[in-house]
C-alpha cells in the first residue's frame, strides 16, 4: 500500500497562487505540480477564504475610535 504524500505549507500555498491567477487551466497546473486537480482546487478556495485575515489588524473601530477622542 502506498504512503499518502504531504505537501509543505509552502507548496500548498504556490499551487494556490497560480490557481487563483487564472491563467491555467486547473488540469495544466495539476499536471505542472504533480497534485490531483481536486487539491488544487482545495486549496485555491482555502487562500482565497483565508485571505481577509491576513489584513485584519485585530483592532476593533470602537477601540480606535476612543484614543481618538
């Protein structure tokens, strides 16, 4: 029986930027990194819900709004 692969963060997240880039096909770039098309898909709607997060601050407007004040 074969060992399941594991793929390093890293991996995962180049796979998703050229999935979210659009300009494969998501059969080209399975093919181009040697995952099953589904992973790519996977993980490209992984980044792209993930993707606000890494803008959030974790300030809120209230506690902004007061050291204004």
């Amino acid at each position: 029986m074969a060992k399941r692969r594991r793929f390093s963060a890293s991996h995962k997240a180049k796979v998703a930027l050229a999935a979210a880039r659009d300009d494969k096909t998501t059969a080209e770039l399975a093919a181009k990194f040697a995952v099953h098309a589904s992973q790519v898909t996977a993980w490209k709607k992984q980044l792209l819900a993930g993707m606000p997060e890494l803008f959030a601050d974790g300030r809120s407007r209230q506690k902004i709004g007061r050291a204004h004040v």
